[in-house]
C-alpha cells in the first residue's frame, strides 16, 4: 500500500484545514458545524447499531486503531475540548494540557463497551452544544495557547476542529465497516 493510500485511510475525509475566514464571513459554517458537533452522538449510534462485538475490532486502516478504540477515543478527545471551551471562557488565554492520545487509547478503559462511551459523547455533546450555540461574535475570538503546536487558537477554530473531528472518526468506523475488516 503506498503513502498516498495510507493518508486517504488516514484521512478520509481530509486533513483540517483551520479556517481562514472571519466570523460574519462564515455563519453558515458556523451553524454546519453546531449542527454535526450537536448530531455526532446520534450519527455514531447509528453507524454501530446492531454491530456484534468481533466487528468492533476491525480497524480502518493498518496500524490504525478499532472501531471500539475510535469510539473510546471520540469521548477522551471530547471530553478535553470542553475542559478547552470553558478554560478559554473563562480565563484570560489559558494554556491548555495536551493529552497523549495514543497512551491513552491503550489504557484499561477501552476494555469497557462502546456503550460507555456513547453516553460519555451525549452528555458532552450537550454540554457542547449549549455552550456553542451561547458564544457571541466576541467569545469565538477568545483564545487559548497550545503547547504542543506552540501557537493560539480561538474558540472559532476549536468549533472547525471537533466539527471536523467528529466527522473524520466517523468516516473511520464506517471505512472499517465497509472494509469487512481487512486492515
């Protein structure tokens, strides 16, 4: 398999692109990504209704993770953005704490059911949603500092991201669905 295809499995529906646009100019970006953070949890239920235990071992590509890690994953990710959302709400360009997400995808945890998880995201997304659908034009300038990537991000980018986010991990589940496995 060469890279070009390796990156298409990696990134199946591309790599985020962080936005260039301003606020007033991207309002119905905006609302798109509300709408697919809010509707992720739904969307995912739905991806792995009725999927018996062995299809949640298939990956989506080689040495990628499983459905079940992907998911487990989804919840982890998740869980820091809003830790980011109300630390850049509330203090004055906070620094956030990057996490080691492949160290963490192979804690115990990700032993438990998916179904964990699942309603780890809908609380979140809730959370989530209310807090992004109450920003003002104002609070998606706020911004943080990442010190991993050594650079800021507003709270717009953030929005873009996990928009993004939940849509590339689930355009995983279902390459590993459609797959059969075979990675």
């Amino acid at each position: 398999m060469d890279k070009i295809e390796l990156d298409n499995l990696k990134y199946p529906i591309g790599d985020f692109e962080k936005p260039i646009l301003i606020y007033l100019e991207a309002k119905d970006l905006v609302l798109d990504w509300k709408n697919d953070i809010a509707s992720f949890p739904m969307r995912l239920k739905a991806a792995i209704l009725n999927l018996p235990e062995e299809t949640l071992k298939w990956k989506y590509r080689p040495q990628g993770w499983t459905i079940k890690q992907v998911i487990h994953h989804c919840s982890d990710s998740h869980l820091n953005a809003l830790v980011r959302f109300k630390l850049t709400l509330t203090e004055e360009e906070p620094t956030i704490k990057p996490y080691l997400e492949d160290k963490w995808a192979e804690l115990q945890d990700m032993t438990l059911p998916v179904e964990v998880s699942i309603s780890i995201l809908e609380g979140i997304h809730k959370k989530l949603h209310i807090i992004i659908e109450s920003l003002s034009e104002s609070d998606l300038e706020k911004r943080f500092f990442h010190p991993e990537h050594q650079i800021y991000f507003t709270l717009f980018e953030l929005v873009a991201n996990y928009a993004w986010h939940s849509n590339h991990h689930l355009a995983h589940i279902k390459q590993a669905i459609e797959s059969e496995g075979k990675y």
